[in-house]
C-alpha cells in the first residue's frame, strides 16, 4: 500500500502531473504547535449558499442535487483547487492531503 499515491488519487493527480513540484511532510515545530503548517497556503472547496441553493435547501434536495447545483454556478472542487494551483504556480511545495467530504 502506497499512502501517497492514495493521496495522490484521491485529489484527481499522478505522479507525472506532480512532476518538478517538491512534496513536504508536515513535521512542526514549536512555533506551529508542532502540526507543520505555518506560513502553508490552504487550498478550499467553497460552497456558496444563494438564493438557488437556500430554495434546494428548503426543498429537502439531496446533497447531490446541491452539489451539482453548486458546480454549475461555478463552484470548483478540491481537485480542480490542486490542479489549477499546478499549472498556475510551477515549482509549488505541495504538502497533500487525504481530501475528504465534510
């Protein structure tokens, strides 16, 4: 079992498309409280509640529906985040993380 690969399907890249970017473990340090993300950029998935959602919302639509909603007024996912910072920003430490619904 290879963790990194996992973490690495999981936000939708390979290995090639990592290719030239340098990968950091998070270690700490005392500044930090020891979980390593000091001075990190945070990549996010953002769900904008508007008029369109609040009403699916009322409605009791399903979280399917919201999220199929949300991408067609623009929402991008995690992966798309990742993705788009890669070819934005050549040569970017990546720390990457297992991406996860919450």
């Amino acid at each position: 079992w290879d963790p990194e690969r996992v973490k690495l399907r999981a936000l939708g890249l390979t290995r090639e498309m990592i290719e030239g970017h340098t990968i950091y473990k998070a270690v700490g340090c005392k500044e930090c409280r020891h979980e390593g993300y000091r001075g990190r950029k945070g990549i996010f998935e953002m769900f904008t509640v508007n008029d369109v959602i609040r009403d699916m919302i009322f409605e009791m639509k399903t979280a399917s529906e919201l999220r199929i909603q949300a991408r067609e007024l623009g929402m991008r996912t995690l992966r798309e985040q990742v993705q788009s910072m890669l070819h934005r920003e050549p040569g970017t430490a990546l720390r990457v993380p297992l991406a996860r619904s919450t």
